[in-house]
C-alpha cells in the first residue's frame, strides 16, 4: 500500500573473504511456495524477480492469481536492487505479450 516504508541494513567484510554478493528487494504479498515446486518450477532457487513470465508462464500466473484488491493498478510486483552492479530490476509477472 501507499506510504514511506524504510528498512536498514547493515553489511560486514570478515577478513579477506570475497565481497558479499547482495540484493535487495520488495516483493508483493505472496505466497512464493503455495502451490508452486521449489524443484521444478523455482530450479531450486526461489528469486521472484527472475520470473520471466515468456519462459515460466507458469509459475507468473500462480503469482498473479494471488492478486488482491490491495495491489491497486501498479504493475510492478516485484523489484530488486543488486549492490555490486548498482541495477534495479522489476517485473509485472505478466503472461501476456504486450
């Protein structure tokens, strides 16, 4: 919903590891799992943003389905920011092709 939401994080190097690989985000209200395979349909790894609704229709429409009044109009359900590149991604988890 509309309004300020802010979150602090705190990110520490121990020793000479490499730098940590982050990425933040903010996901609709979900269920990431409900009916969806981690094996099959997330490969594994669960990262809602990297569902590319033209190669896993699937799984963007079992996201989508969840929908509620609360989304409102906006089209971005899920958006990430990776701290090594500094890009921001997002995704409408859309099933058609516009």
């Amino acid at each position: 919903r509309g309004g300020r939401h802010f979150v602090g994080f705190e990110v520490k190097k121990e020793r000479d590891e490499l730098l940590p690989y982050i990425n933040l985000g903010v996901v609709r209200t979900v269920s990431l799992t409900d009916g969806i395979d981690v094996k099959a349909d997330w490969r594994g790894e669960v990262n809602p943003v990297i569902v590319p609704s033209r190669y896993t229709p699937a799984v963007a429409e079992k996201l989508r389905s969840q929908r509620s009044s609360k989304w409102g109009e906006s089209s971005v359900h899920c958006c990430s920011y990776y701290c090594n590149s500094g890009r921001c991604y997002w995704t409408d988890w859309n099933t058609e092709d516009n």
